[in-house]
C-alpha cells in the first residue's frame, strides 16, 4: 500500500501541474462586464487636446441611436455658420415629418416653426419629428442632408462611421447593418468637435423647457433625456440613445475647473443584460467620468470651449414667421393648453462628490433629488441588442 502512494504522488503531480499550467492560458474575460453594467465600448478623451484618458474596445461597431441627432446639429450648425440658415428661418412641417413616430414632439403638417426651436425639441426631446424636419427643410430632401452627414464624418475623422438618418430610428424590420453605424473612438471625435467648434452646450445643458409656447394646441414641457444635466459636476451635455439593437449610448462632457472631458459609452444593458431605462449606463458613465478627470495631468491647457452657453458667431436676420392656425390632431395626444411662457433654464443645483461606482444599488445620479427621474429610454425597449455581425477595420 506504501508502495502504491509512492506511485500516485508523482502522478497527482503532474496532472496539477497540468492543469494550472492550462488556467495560465485561458483567456481574460471580454472586456464590456463588470458589476455595473454590460457594455460594448467606451472611451474617454481630453478635450483640449484629444488625447485618450480611458478606453475599453473603442473600435467596436454599433448602432449610435438617437446619438445620431449631435451629428444633425453639427451640420445644422456649419449652415447656420455659413447663412444658409438663420435661427428664426421658418421651417413648414410636411406629413413626412409628422409621421416619424418614436420620441417626438408630435408636430403637425399645418405647423410652422423656427429652426431653433426645432433644434431645442431635437436637443432636449430627442424628438425624431423635429430632427426630420430640420433634414429636410435644410437641404431639400433628407437623403441630401444625410450626403452631408457622411461628407461631415470624414471631414471630422470618423472613418468607421455611416449615418442613413438624421435621427437614428430604425426600423424593426431593419438588420443592424441596415441603420447608422459608428464606434466609441468616432463619435467621441464628434463630441469634441460639437464642443470646440460649435454652441451645443446651449441646448445640451439645459434640464427642462416647453416646446412651442405659443402653440395653438399648448406647449409640450419637455425633459432632457441625459439624467446626469445638473447632478453629475460639470456635465452640461451632450446626447443619449437607445434602441433594441444599439442598446443604451450616451455621450456626455463635463468641466471642472477649466479642463474638459468628452466621454462615449456604447451597447449598455443591465449587469445580465437587462434592459434598465439606462440606469446602469449613467453609473457607468460617472464612473469613466471620475476616473477621466483623475487622469488629467495638474497644469494649463488649451482653452477649450465655456460651459456658459454663447451665441452662435453669426448675426441672424429675422424671418417672418408664419401664424400657426393648426389644431390638435384626434389622432394624437393634446396635452393641456398652458399660458406660461418658455422657463429660463435655472442653475444646477451644486452637486456633491459623485456616487460610487462600485455599488450597484446607488443611484445614477449624484445630487440627491426631490423628485428623482428615472432615465427615459429614447424608444420602448423590447429586448437586449443582438451583436454586431461584422467588425470595419480598427484606426490606424
């Protein structure tokens, strides 16, 4: 029996030694888990000099969603640079815009409104209606604004990118190839274009604001979508998204003390990939934007663009704006006829130090609130997002 034992130590050995060798070679865990939430990229930049703080995959692909509306401003905004449009240029809705459905104002073909409140509707609401109507009536057709969205994505660097909507609302009977597709690096480079090169912090940052006031029907009180305007330090922008296929996105910026970040987080659901209202995608994201402003190295940077809002660099030349003799649609919601003009967008109120990230229980937000908002998907969520079928080439 001694004999026998002598025999097995060697064997039982070997066979440990075996296999801790083959746990040694296992590979790592994909990246995109961790206990606050499932994702398929992020990254997270420097604004005043793009160089990059944090990243996990940023060269997957995947559908922006409603993300898509910061790349619309952007070529808003060169027209409106050029004079091609003015802030108050009347915009008549047609039917097309009227039936884009998702998230919307609800606009109606006897409707007219300027661009900029157009533009708020689309910022603050992420109505897809408004930012359809402002494609189509910028550059005659929404197939021509989209060119232009392409020739802007190059023109930025974004060369994994392509947009087919001004929007970001697909079809459920499109595959995801089939809809607007970029990476966590690309649309970061939009991010700090739009905040060095254009005025989107002046709608981006704003909380809550009626749409139309004057509106025959009333005025639609509108909420940002982005949960952390006013409770995370610093942010004041930028754009939020979901759909079934893209899952939760989110591109924010903050500033503290003079130095800016732009962060992009792609394909959140849940820790087991449950569908949340983007919960755990804004805990995510305070996360990368605590571990961002602690990778900025102390001393003077580039200036890089004032969370105070500031007016565009060109004088607008007021247009007359045609009288809205529309009424309430039977076919849509009437929302309660209001008197109360448009609310001034007040202060945040100063929040405090961020919530921790490593509990999966607190809250997305962190100014505790009166009246605390879950964050709003921008479509009805139906399901966790299938994976992307094919990968474009990483940047060089």
């Amino acid at each position: 029996m001694n004999r026998l034992r002598l025999l097995l130590i060697p064997v039982v050995a070997i066979a440990f030694a075996l296999t801790a060798h083959a746990a040694s070679k296992q590979k790592p865990t994909r990246p995109g888990n961790d206990t606050i939430c499932r994702y398929k990229g992020y990254i997270v930049l420097d604004a005043a000099t793009g160089n990059t703080l944090l990243e996990d995959n940023p060269d997957i692909v995947n559908p922006p969603a409603s993300m898509t509306k910061l790349m619309t401003f952007a070529v808003i905004s060169d027209k409106l640079q050029r004079g091609e449009l003015t802030l108050e240029t009347p915009i008549h809705i047609d039917k097309s815009d009227a039936d884009m459905g998702g998230t919307e104002v609800w606009l109606d073909p006897r409707e007219t409104f300027t661009v900029e409140e157009l533009i708020y509707a689309m910022m603050i609401q992420s109505a897809n209606d408004a930012a359809h109507a402002l494609a189509r009536a910028s550059a005659g057709s929404v197939p021509v604004f989209i060119e232009q969205m392409n020739a802007k994505a190059k023109e930025i660097g974004m060369m994994h990118t392509i947009f087919r909507t001004p929007h970001g609302l697909t079809s459920k009977r499109q595959s995801i190839n089939e809809g607007d597709l970029t990476t966590p690096h690309d649309f970061a480079l939009l991010c700090r274009y739009a905040v060095l090169k254009t005025n989107v912090l002046k709608y981006s940052s704003i909380r809550e604001r009626d749409f139309a006031p004057n509106r025959v029907k009333g005025p639609i009180h509108m909420v940002n979508h982005n949960k952390l305007i006013g409770r995370v330090i610093g942010v004041d922008g930028l754009k939020t998204g979901y759909t079934e296929n893209a899952g939760y996105c989110l591109s924010a910026t903050a500033e503290r003390n003079g130095r800016r970040i732009v962060a992009v987080i792609m394909g959140c659901f849940g820790p087991n990939g449950e569908i949340d209202k983007g919960v755990s995608r804004d805990r995510k994201m305070i996360e990368l934007l605590e571990r961002g402003f602690a990778g900025l190295q102390a001393g003077p940077t580039p200036a890089v663009a004032s969370t105070t809002p500031k007016p565009p660099a060109y004088v607008p030349t007021p247009a007359p704006k045609p009288a809205a003799t529309a009424k309430p649609s039977a076919s849509r919601p009437t929302p309660a006829p209001a008197v109360a003009p448009a609310p001034v967008p007040q202060p945040a109120p100063a929040p405090v130090s961020p919530v921790s990230a490593a509990s999966p229980d607190a809250s997305p937000v962190v100014q505790p609130a009166t009246n605390p908002v879950s964050p709003v998907a921008d479509a009805a969520p139906e399901g966790p997002a299938p994976s992307v079928k094919f990968e474009l080439p990483k940047k060089k």
